[in-house]
C-alpha cells in the first residue's frame, strides 16, 4: 500500500495506466501492453532500488467518459503513486485538472498535444511524444522545399490533438498558406472518411496530410488508392506502424509515403547488426512472443517504460510524488537504445517536452527508410 503521504511503500511502487484496449484507437493499446512486459523484466530482475514495479492498466476504450472512472479508480482505490504514458490527448485533457488538483504526477502522457507542455497551470503533468504542433510545422516546410507549388489537402480529427496538428501545419506553410486547397475533420466514432477521401481528391490536391489514428489513416491510404488519386501522402508519427497501418492500408498502397520518425523502424535493414535492436528483438521474443515486432508502438511502449524507470533509479530512496516530478523534469540528454541516433531526451522545469526532433522517412514497401537531416 502507498504510503498516504504520497509515498512508494518499501517493496512496491503502484504506477496507474489508460489506454484504449478496445474501440476505435485499439491500435494503441500495443504501446501499453509493451510497458508492462518491460516493467514485468525489470521485476524478474529485482525491480528498481529493490522495489517491484506494479503497473496497472485499465481499458478506457479511448473514451474520455471512461478515462475520467479508470483514472479515478486507480488513484481513489488503487492509490497509484502517479499515471504514466495514458494514451490519447481527449482521454489524458479529461483527467489533467483532476490529476494536477490531487499533485499526482501525469508523466510521459502517449500523446504530443502542445498543452502538456504547461509547467505553470499543470506542473504535474509531461508529455512524451515531439508535439504535434512542431511535428505539423516540420511537414510544411518539409513540402515547401520539395514541392514548392504544391495544391495540398489536410484531414484531422475534430480534437485538441487535429488542431494543434492543423495549427503548428498553417504556421510551417506561413505565407503559402493559400496552397492549402482541402481542409476536412472526423470523429473519432465516424466509421470511414470515405465522403472526406472524395472531397480531398475533387480538390485537385496533389499532397495529402493524412493526420488520422491508425484505423482511419489505413482507411484514408486504401481509399486513395481504390479511387485512383496518388498524391504524395504524409502520416504523422502516431501512425506510422507498419503492422496497425500500412499492413492493413496494404504495402503496395504504401510505396512513397512519408513520415516523421524519432525511434529506430525494427524492419529498417540498416539498424540489422545494431546491439540495441538485437536487445530488443531478444526482449519481445521472451517477453512478447505473440506480438507484431514490425509495430512501432511495441518500441514505443519499450522506450517510454525506460523513460520512466530511469526516473524511478534516479528518485533513490525518495520515492515520493514531489520527487518523481523533480527527476521528470530534469533528464538532460537521456540516450535511450531504441531512439534514432543523435535524439535524447531532455525536460527541464521550464520545458517538459522531451523529444523535440524527428527526422523524415519513406516507405519503400518493406520499411521506412530515413532521409534528410
């Protein structure tokens, strides 16, 4: 049991999880999944400081109504001594206030929404993910030095997450903005953009932002191609997974798409010797034999529960909520295996965004392969 000052106990530390093992966003139920195996090795291995790590997770089927009872249940029944890497901005927004009232610490929150980098109004909470604003800039320009007369379409989904996308994307274009010839929106509980796909196409738009969740940018990539429009296609790094989205898109639908990256791609030929992707690989074989080693979330999961343990190692014998923040918020320049080189992780108490870079890739038909710097 916690301690009720908000301290780990002497043999456990309880760390509470959401995430969407059901519904529309299932895809990302794969990242937490892949946390607990790796909390489960370091409990093989002793824990960390000599205690266990009890990591709960509970579906909220990327529902923010449901998010706000789980999240609940975790910190009033389970006393959980903080959440980490909840997936999904609407799910984590319902329960920011909730959780920053109760100076429970929201760390490493699986979503890159600009607004968890807010140390002023909530100073418990962290994000993970490069935000989507500067992820939706980087796009931009991205298009503007290889396809400076481009006619561009955007879709997104009508949520914090599509807006800060669409806003940090207006601002990369700046005085292009006018290229932008299609901008449409959907609902998380739409079941196709279909109406959308040929919308965008009747546009005339020879790239397209498909700024979706892995189940809608499958269906928006399946669909262009059914219709024969083949504009450049661009996903963000929330779904790029080779196996949640371009499997089921269909590789030959997938040649010549691009995207951002900061973690090293398991099908990517060049990282065949790498030492890190052999520990991985040796790792997802004892502790994940049934799952997908070509899905990202699975290195995502892998690289956000090392995240969180170093901070855990750092806290010492002071496992207390104050000083889980204080480690949190100051990793500076953490290499982590499975990050692309050159990437670290760095929080400070005026910045709490710890990926700030990405770098390009296309899609071959067998893996992404990096380009640019």
């Amino acid at each position: 049991m916690p301690i009720a000052d908000g301290r780990a106990a002497e043999t456990t530390i309880k760390i509470g999880n959401t995430a969407p093992y059901s519904g529309p966003a299932s895809a990302y139920g794969t990242i937490a999944r892949a946390e607990a195996a790796y909390f489960q090795m370091l409990n093989d291995q002793g824990g960390i400081n000599g205690r266990r790590i009890d990591f709960l997770t509970l579906d909220d089927a990327y529902s923010p109504a449901k998010t706000v009872e789980q999240t609940r249940k975790l910190v009033e029944q389970d006393e959980v001594l903080a959440m980490f890497s909840a997936v999904g901005t609407a799910p984590n927004i319902s329960v920011q206030k909730y959780l920053n009232a109760k100076r429970i610490p929201q760390l490493f929150v699986s979503t890159g929404a600009t607004r968890w980098n807010d140390p002023e109004h909530f100073p418990w909470t962290v994000g993970f993910n490069p935000t989507y604003e500067q992820e939706g800039r980087l796009y931009a320009q991205f298009i503007l030095q290889t396809r400076p007369d481009a006619k561009i379409a955007v879709i997104a989904p009508n949520e914090d997450a599509g807006k800060d996308y669409v806003r940090g994307f207006k601002a990369g274009l700046g005085e292009h903005v006018g290229q932008l010839v299609s901008e449409t929106t959907y609902l998380t509980s739409d079941p196709t953009i279909d109406s959308q796909m040929v919308t965008m196409r009747e546009s005339g738009a020879d790239v397209f932002f498909a700024e979706a969740t892995p189940r809608f940018a499958a269906q928006a990539i399946k669909k262009a191609a059914s219709m024969g429009w083949k504009p450049l296609i661009i996903l963000p790094a929330v779904s790029n997974s080779f196996s949640a989205v371009l499997e089921p898109a269909g590789l030959e639908n997938t040649i010549g798409v691009v995207t951002g990256l900061y973690l090293k791609d398991p099908n990517d030929a060049r990282w065949a010797n790498d030492p890190a992707l052999k520990d991985w690989l040796a790792w997802m074989k004892k502790y994940q034999p049934n799952a997908s080693t070509g899905d990202l979330y699975n290195v995502q999961g892998y690289t956000a529960a090392q995240t969180m343990a170093r901070v855990l190692e750092n806290c010492k014998d002071d496992v207390s909520r104050e000083n889980i923040m204080k480690q949190a918020t100051s990793l500076d320049g953490l290499a982590l295996p499975m990050l692309l080189p050159g990437i670290k992780i760095y929080t400070n108490p005026h910045n709490f965004t710890p990926i700030r870079q990405i770098q390009m890739a296309r899609f071959d038909g067998k893996s992404w392969v990096l380009f640019g710097d």
